[in-house]
C-alpha cells in the first residue's frame, strides 16, 4: 500500500492479531501505531476508533476484519436477540466502517484515494449447515459482507479507492474454542484438500496483497484463501 495509515478492525486476536505484533514492530521502528478498543456494532466507538487513526495521519487502507460466531444452533433454534447480534458485528459493523473510511480516502471528499480490504468467509459460499461454528446465520453474515465488497468496489472505484475481498475458509484460531468447538481444527483437516487448515498469517499475506500497488488492477475481486475448499 502506498504511506499513509492504515485501520485494522478486529485484530485483538484470531487472523486479526496477526497483525497486532505490527503496531510494536512500527513503534520499535520509531513509527507511529496504536490500538483503540471498539465495538464495531456500536456506531460511537467506530468513530472514537477512525478519529484515533485520523490523529496518526490520513487514512490510506483500512482492514474490516472483525467478526463473531455463536454456538450451534439450526435456524429453527435461532433467537432474534442472536441474529440481530450477528449481523450488527458482522454485517452493519462492516458499513460503518467503510462510511468513515470512504468520507476519509475518496477525492470527491479531498482524500488522497486509499485501499479497503473485507475479511468474508467460505462459509458464505457453502452455506455452513450443521458447520461445528459457522452456522448459517454466520454464513448469511458473510454473503452480505461478499455483496458489499463489490457494491462498495463499484461505486467508489472513479474516486482513487479500490475494495476487495479475502475470503478464508479454516483457520487455526481461538474462534473455534471461543463457539464451544475447540476440536473443530482437527476434526476439519480431514475435508481440506492439503490436510490442513491454514494459518493467521497466509491470510494476512493475502490482505496485505490486496492493499498493495502489485494488485492495482483487482477492484471488487474477492480472493479465497480456503485451501480448495
């Protein structure tokens, strides 16, 4: 990506704290990183987040990575206190921040232009059903974030700011634990193709791919890192 500031949402942890360690690798480099908490469902702490990175520099990538799951459960077994949870981290947290980040980059605000990387999932593709923690409320969550990656690619493309997305399948992270699943790892190596589920840091490889200059020319493309899933 060219210089300028970039905003990871959701990188306390999962395929998100992979590139926590780069705000101490930036600091160590006597750069100019932070971290702010948010609740990306909560439209204030969205703000207080974006006005942390204005305060840095002007804003060049942001990273909308964010996301949860919930314990199994069918649809016929969903809540609407569930769903609507879901969707407000998931889905309308993903559109506020693209809001803030557009006002921000685009020339038809005075911005310098920028790139805006969607962490979605395979999930979205395969529905998920009886999945051990991507159910299909969580695979719905992610169709809307695929959807508005290219909406969102196609509208502000003549205004100097590229959106794409990455789309992982199994990664070996706390999430798995965190939905009640924490053999889910294992059990799901057995359907990968390469007999593996892949790493935090092939996917942030990928995302940092996609705010580089050497994707230029992929605009509202979404790139799956799923292992051929």
């Amino acid at each position: 990506m060219d210089r300028g500031v970039a905003l990871i949402r959701g990188g306390s942890r999962g395929i998100g704290a992979a590139a926590t360690a780069v705000v101490a690798n930036i600091v160590a480099a006597d750069g100019r990183a932070a971290a702010a908490r948010a609740d990306v469902a909560i439209e204030a702490d969205v703000l207080a987040a974006f006005a942390a990175a204005d305060a840095i520099g002007p804003l060049a990538a942001l990273v909308s990575n964010a996301g949860i799951v919930g314990a199994k459960a069918r649809v016929d077994e969903l809540t609407v206190a569930r769903v609507e949870r879901m969707l407000a981290v998931n889905a309308l947290g993903p559109i506020i921040c693209r809001r803030e980040a557009v006002r921000r980059m685009s020339t038809r605000y005075g911005g310098g232009g920028g790139s805006i990387v969607l962490v979605s999932s395979a999930a979205r593709r395969i529905g998920s059903a009886g999945e051990y923690v991507e159910y299909v409320d969580y695979a719905a969550s992610k169709g809307a974030v695929d959807t508005l990656g290219l909406g969102l690619a196609r509208e502000v493309a003549s205004e100097e700011i590229r959106v794409n997305v990455v789309r992982p399948g199994v990664v070996d992270t706390d999430l798995h634990a965190g939905g009640g699943h924490p053999d889910r790892v294992a059990r799901m190596e057995r359907v990968i193709p390469p007999g593996r589920t892949g790493r935090s840091d092939e996917i942030a490889a990928a995302v940092m791919w996609l705010l580089g200059a050497e994707s230029s020319s992929r605009i509202g493309s979404t790139l799956d890192v799923a292992g051929g899933r």
